[in-house]
C-alpha cells in the first residue's frame, strides 16, 4: 500500500487555517511565508499514518517558485522528521489531472486531495479517494469526503481493515 498526499490546503495551510492567508505563502516575503501554518492535525496524523503504508509520496501542482518556497516551508517544519515521510518522496506538476500520472508511476492505493477535479482524474488510476477540507457542495459518492485530518485518519484505518475499494 503506498499513500499519496496533496500539500496545498492538505498540509499547508494558508487560508485555511484561522489567522493564516494564501497570500502569505505564494506572495509574501520568506519569513512570512514561512510563517504560514500547517493544517491542524496534519503532522501527527501523517505520523501515525506513515508507518501503515510501505511508502507515502507528497504530489502537488505548481511552478517553480512555489516548488521552491513548498521545499523551504517542508524543511522549515522538519516535516520529514516530525513524520517519517522522507524528504525526497515528493513529485511536483503543473497541472492537477497530471498528479494521476505520479499515481500511476508510484503505484498510489490511497490519496489525499483537497480538489475533487484531481480525484476526477484520478478514477481507475487510486483506489481509495479521499476528498479533504470543506467543499462547497456535496461531494459525490464516488469520493471519500473528509473534512478534517481526524476523519482522513479514520477512513484510511477503516479502508485498510476492510479491504474495500473506493
């Protein structure tokens, strides 16, 4: 089993996230956008996560210079520390429905994401869907939704012992 996981909105918080905006982290200066906080629950929840899957990737969609500010902020955090998931298990796109080609490529059963048009994308390709953080309509029922990083946690262990695909 190898698990997926979006980083903007997932795992980065930006606006998210009381007290924080997007801006801080895609136009603000490196203190400030360094300063962006995390999801709450996202680090410890992918800790007890990580140890459960024989590989987790971080997969996300954007330029250059937020691939570099996204490196920073991860290292920043000593989000490789803090929670198993190595520093260079992580593949950047630039276009969402290309995240499914890393699915693919990595041999992804579980992904996280917080944009249904990426788990449109990625049907037949993952077998276990997980639509994260608040949507503005209701999702539909081909996708797990999961609203926060406790609900992601316990539909993975549900899916895991159940054995069921999504």
């Amino acid at each position: 089993m190898r698990l997926g996981v979006d980083i903007g909105r997932v795992i980065i918080g930006g606006s998210t996230v009381p007290g924080g905006s997007d801006t801080q982290f895609f136009s603000g200066d490196t203190a400030r956008m360094l300063a962006t906080p995390a999801v709450p629950g996202a680090f410890d929840t992918l800790a007890r996560l990580a140890p459960r899957f024989d590989q987790v990737w971080l997969i996300s969609k954007c330029g250059e210079r937020v691939q570099r500010h996204t490196r920073q902020w991860l290292d920043h955090h000593d989000f490789a520390a803090r929670t198993g998931i190595p520093r260079d298990h992580l593949r950047f796109c630039l276009r969402r429905p290309d995240k499914a080609g890393h699915c693919a490529q990595l041999g992804i059963t579980h992904f996280i994401d917080d944009k249904l048009d990426v788990h449109q994308a990625l049907r037949g390709v993952v077998a276990h869907r997980y639509l994260f953080g608040p949507q503005r309509t209701p999702p539909p029922a081909w996708v797990r939704h999961t609203g926060t990083w406790r609900e992601v946690e316990a539909a993975i262990g549900r899916d895991i012992v159940a054995g069921c695909p999504r």
